[in-house]
C-alpha cells in the first residue's frame, strides 16, 4: 500500500504539481529524497530546453559534445500521440507535456518505431532498477529519456546490434522453411533423391539440387 502511495505521489507531483500529505517522520523524510529527484529531474530538463533554443550547450560544456547519426530507417517524426503509446508498449505512463518534452531532443525521430529509443531505455532500467516498484521505475524513466546523456550514446550501437539480430533470425526462419520444402524427386527422371552433403541428389542423372541461399530457391545443376 505504501508503495501504491509514493506511486500516485509522484504521479501528481511529476505531472500536476500536487504536493501530497504524508504523516511526518519517515513517510514524509522519504518522499522529500523522491521530491528532490523529480525537482532536479525537471530542472535538467528546462535547462536542456533553453539550451536548445539558443543553439545548444556552451561550448566547452561537457553537453557540448557531437551527437551521434541516426541510424535504420526510422526517419519520420513522431507525433505526441505515437510517442504516448510507445511508452505505454513498455509500461510507462506519460501526459502530452511530456511526451512533447520529449519530442524537443536532439533524435526525436528515435522515440518510435522497430527498435525505439523508448525500447532501449525501457530495456536498461528493466535491468538496473528491476527490484524498484512502478512508481520509481516510472519516474527514473522520465528522467532517463530527458536528461541521461549516456543513453543517447549506446542507444545507436544498442539498435545496430538488434536489426542484426533480427536480420539474422528472418533469414534463419527462411531458410529453415525453404529446407523443410526439398526435393523429394528428381526433377528430370522423377526417381527419388538422396541427401549428400547439404544437397538432394540423383545418381542415375547425375544432378544435384542445392539450396540458394540468397533467393532461398532450390536449383539444379549437373554433377
């Protein structure tokens, strides 16, 4: 129960700017910690913000730093609504002034589509943070798409590494399902074929029948 109270907390601090009643003592000393993170979260975030609009951060600023190239094909902007449910994919619960902060970073074209930003981000504190309850889990999200500078530098490698992957496992299932499809005859005299060494062949012809593994189509040729 306590952990659903800091959870609609934050919600109303972080989004309305409602301030709960918590009994004093412990209640009260924890949420004031929870307090400061979403304070310094939101003041992070403004200070990006305006550094955007007037170019970007100092020079010399550690922030300052070039950004990383979009990588894939996900080059459309989203849209409020999009970048809403992409976070909603993942568990994440968002209001439009948020996810319009997020659409003023430096990739917004990131925050959806195969593979997203949201994905990524979602991902690394599923993995650091998973013994935290939703409600922190929410807002260390929030935090992490506005302000985690580390994040934006992985998260180009971090998908790369994904459409590899996923790349590799559609031309497995491909391949796996063109092979359960082999000839079972042979396509000049008719007589059954015999495996050998990854093609079907047919002895009294003298022809093999192979596997192409780009077109994932089945061809003869002479032995």
């Amino acid at each position: 129960m306590l952990q659903l109270k800091y959870y609609i907390a934050l919600c109303d601090y972080g989004l309305y700017e409602i301030e709960p009643n918590f009994s004093p003592g412990l209640e009260t000393s924890i949420w004031l910690q929870m307090k400061a993170l979403v304070d310094f979260s939101s003041y992070r975030s403004k200070t990006n913000s305006d550094n955007g609009k007037k170019g970007g951060a100092p020079v010399g600023n550690q922030n300052a730093r070039k950004q990383p190239e979009t990588t894939g094909n996900n080059r459309k902007q989203p849209d409020i609504t999009s970048v809403i449910q992409e976070a909603k994919k993942y568990g994440y619960f968002i209001d439009k002034g948020t996810a319009q902060n997020f659409l003023e970073l430096e990739n917004p074209e990131w925050l959806t589509g195969n593979h997203s930003f949201i994905n990524f981000t979602a991902e690394r504190i599923a993995e650091k943070y998973y013994s935290k309850s939703a409600g922190e889990k929410n807002a260390i999200f929030i935090s992490a798409i506005k302000t985690w500078d580390n994040l934006r530098y992985e998260y180009p490698e971090w998908k790369t590494r994904k459409e590899k992957r996923e790349t590799e496992t559609l031309w497995q299932a491909a391949f796996d399902t063109a092979w359960e499809n082999h000839p079972i005859k042979c396509i000049h005299c008719g007589e059954d074929v015999f495996e050998y060494a990854e093609e079907f062949v047919c002895k009294p012809c003298s022809v093999s029948c192979g596997l192409n593994k780009n077109t994932f189509e089945w061809e003869w040729r002479k032995l």
